[in-house]
C-alpha cells in the first residue's frame, strides 16, 4: 500500500510547541501537510505565555523543507481562536485537518481542590476544544472534508487520584466526539479521540526517568497522523504509548427487564444477571440503547 500522504493538506495542532503537539505538526509537515502550530506558550499549570516554543517548531519545520506558520493564541480565548483559524485561511485557503492537543493540569485530591482549579481546568480542555472545532466546522462542512483529533486521557476514561478536574474533562470530551460523530458523517468529517501515556512536561513529574524514556511522545505520534488521514475511522478512542496501540470502548450488559417487579429489592436480586458481562455491546449512537429498552419491554 502507498504511504500516507498529506500533500495539499493544512493542518492546525494546538499546544504544539513542545511534547506530542510538536511531535503531531513535525510529522504532519514530514508528510506535507501545511501546519499552523498554535501553542501559548504557558506553563503547565497554564500561567504565562509566550509564543516562542511555537517559532521554534516552525523553524524546525522550515529546516525539513516544510511550510509552517506559529500562532500563540489561547484555545480558551473566542478572538485567539478566530485569529488561529484566519492566519490559515490567509495563508493556504482552507483546513483539513484539527488536532486538539493543548493541555493543562491542577492536580490535587478533591478536597483540597479549589473551585477555580476544576474550571479552569475544564475551560482549557473541553472549552478550548469545543472553539476550535467550532471555528473549523464550517469549513470543513463546505469543503465536505475535515479530520478531527480530541484528546482525551486513562484519567478520564477509568480515572487517577488527585485528577478529578482533569478527568472530568477528559471524559467530557468522548461525550462531544461521540454526537460530532455523526453530526459530521454526512460531510466527510471524521472525529476520532487520542488516549495517550507519553512522557511530557505534564507527566514527568508522574513517573521513573528510566520508563519516562520509553514513553516518548513520537511513539503516540503514528497513531495520531493516521486519525488524520483519509483512511480514518471515525468516532474511535485509540490508546497509545510506548509502541503500543489500542481501541477503547463504552460497553453495555445486555440487562435484565425487570417487569412490573419495579422495586429496590428487584434491582438487588437481579444484580448478577443486570451486571452479567455477557453479549455486551458497544453502541454507536444513543438511539441503539433505547432501541433495546423497546426490545426488552416487548419481549418481556
């Protein structure tokens, strides 16, 4: 099969000045995508900013013969946003192509977890993926072409300490991609989410320097460039690290139907057979689960 190709592409990546945002553009741009690398520039508490680790990747870029332009707006900021999606139209004319990588942390258990944290949090992970796409979306609509990239996280998926803000949003993210799924079907717009466990400025503080180097974010980076592709799926949460990659799902039991026995104590004496894992199905819209409720009910 011939290699994946984006000649003719233009690509944004937020939060791509450093760890596997810089490691999406550098790889896009290797494959001739056109990239704008929009990172802030902040800490990774999201203080500060500067657009200077955005120049440097473009620059790197240019080197490979590449085209690139840096942009520092925040995610989380409207005009930011509209500003990012203009310098590309300027530019090239059109966006196929959005990965939403920039992120943030405010790790601390929940009771000791400020209020502002858990929404400046959100802000930056769900807002400041949400604006994007929607800056996108019509574009996209009317070229009948877009790949999408959210980015979730483990923490959101099956949850970590001292991250309750951060999977929150997390999560929240696989919620929106799921409807984008389908709203983006007739269109050609395909939305995937990466789940990825690589050693960046947000984990190094997480784990052992001997497994942190083998965590390195080009090993997410592959899988990232193929949801980019026209060969993408669509609506998949792919996890990947260390060389290794994997298909998360949402499951549901087959259930049990319960009747007129509408009662507490139903529920309880049913738990084995409404928990039973076998036959177990993941849903691709809401509309599937209702559908066996009916199923249920007229069986039953």
């Amino acid at each position: 099969m011939a290699n994946i190709s984006f000649e003719g592409k233009v690509a944004i990546v937020t939060g791509a000045g450093g760890g596997l945002g810089r490691q999406h553009a550098l790889e896009l741009a290797r494959r001739g995508a056109k990239v704008v690398v929009n990172d802030l520039g902040g800490a990774v508490d999201g203080s500060g900013g500067s657009s200077e680790a955005a120049q440097k990747v473009v620059a790197e870029i240019k080197a490979l013969g590449g085209e690139a332009i840096a942009n520092g707006s925040s995610v989380t900021d409207d005009a930011g946003v509209a500003l990012m999606v203009k310098d590309a139209m300027d530019a090239w004319g059109r966006i196929d192509i959005l990965v939403a990588n920039a992120g943030v942390l405010r790790d601390r258990s929940f009771s000791k977890m400020e209020i502002a944290d858990f929404e400046f949090v959100m802000a930056v992970h769900l807002m400041g993926t949400v604006k994007p796409v929607k800056a996108v979306w019509e574009i996209m609509k009317a070229q009948n072409y877009g790949r999408i990239i959210v980015t979730t996280s483990s923490t959101g998926l099956y949850g970590n300490f001292g991250q309750a803000n951060y999977g929150a949003a997390k999560l929240s993210l696989v919620g929106f991609m799921n409807t984008m799924k389908i709203e983006g079907q007739k269109n050609n717009i395909h939305i995937n989410a990466i789940s990825p466990v690589a050693a960046t400025r947000m984990t190094e503080s997480l784990m052992p320097p001997d497994i942190l180097e083998r965590l390195a974010p080009e090993a997410v980076t592959p899988g990232v460039v193929f949801l980019c592709s026209e060969e993408a799926p669509s609506g998949v949460v792919l996890t990947a690290g260390a060389g290794a990659f994997a298909v998360a799902r949402i499951v549901e039991t087959e259930g049990a139907y319960l009747g007129n026995d509408l009662t507490v104590e139903a529920v309880r004496d049913h738990w084995a057979q409404i928990s039973d894992e076998t036959g177990q199905k993941a849903y691709v819209t809401g509309g599937e689960q209702t559908q066996k409720f009916f199923r249920k009910m007229m069986g039953g």
